[in-house]
C-alpha cells in the first residue's frame, strides 16, 4: 500500500475533473451496473499514469459524446475496489493503469496498460473518445 500522501495529488489529477473514486467492491459493483455508459479508470503510480493515462482519460472527455459516469479505483490502495473492477474486465489481465468502458454493465472496450504505456496522451484521448462515438 502507497501512503495517502503520495498518491493524494494522483487521485486529485482525475477527481478535480469530476472521476468519483470507488473505494469499496460494493461502490465498484453499483457503479458498474448502472444504466448506460460508465467509464472506469484504474489509477497507479507508475509514470505511464501521469505522463499518458490520466491526462488522457481528461482529455477524452472533451468530446461530444462521452461516459455517463466517470470513476476511477487506485491500484495499490484500492484493493477490494481494483480486484472487483478488475473482475468486470475478465478476459483482460489484471494491468494498472487501465482504462474500461461498460455499458449497461457489460465490458464494451477496453485500454490495458500496453495500449498506454509510451503512447502519447493525446492517442489514448482518440481512441477513448472513438469507444465513446460507438458506445455513448
């Protein structure tokens, strides 16, 4: 577990832009069951996080069409919340960060950390926003 002073400014980098955290299975399991589009944000410490995948899960939502609910979980300080969004994205393999958008509770895309990882932000940001014009 990473202490809550490192990892607050990184839970800030989403939650400023209106991502709820999910703290608890329970939170994960009511937010991924909601009616229509929910995009879930697996957060992490790593580099690739704060270089491409939060400011890319921010930029996606400058779209017309976008998510109708924007959460996000912390790998490494969310367990229970992470293991049961991570449970939702089966057949994927557990990565951090991570990026899944469901709709009506069914995975519909998904981004794994090798479709982040040394990808420039603004890639990331078109490919969401092209989930988002299919899904949304």
């Amino acid at each position: 577990m990473y202490p809550a002073e490192l990892v607050k400014p990184m839970r800030e980098d989403l939650t400023k832009f209106g991502f709820e955290e999910l703290h608890t299975s329970e939170a994960v399991e009511n937010a991924i069951a909601k009616e229509g589009t929910t995009l879930v944000v697996v957060n992490s410490v790593c580099g690739c996080a704060a270089a491409n995948a939060r400011p890319g899960s921010r930029m996606s939502l400058e779209n017309a069409k976008k998510p109708d609910h924007i959460v996000t979980v912390f790998a490494g300080v969310d367990k229970e919340a992470v293991d049961a969004a991570r449970a939702h994205m089966v057949p994927f393999p557990p990565s951090s960060p991570c990026m899944a958008l469901f709709k009506d509770g069914e995975l519909v895309h998904m981004l794994e950390r090798h479709h982040i990882e040394g990808r420039p932000a603004e890639l990331i940001a078109e490919n969401l926003k092209d989930a988002y014009n299919d899904h949304c």
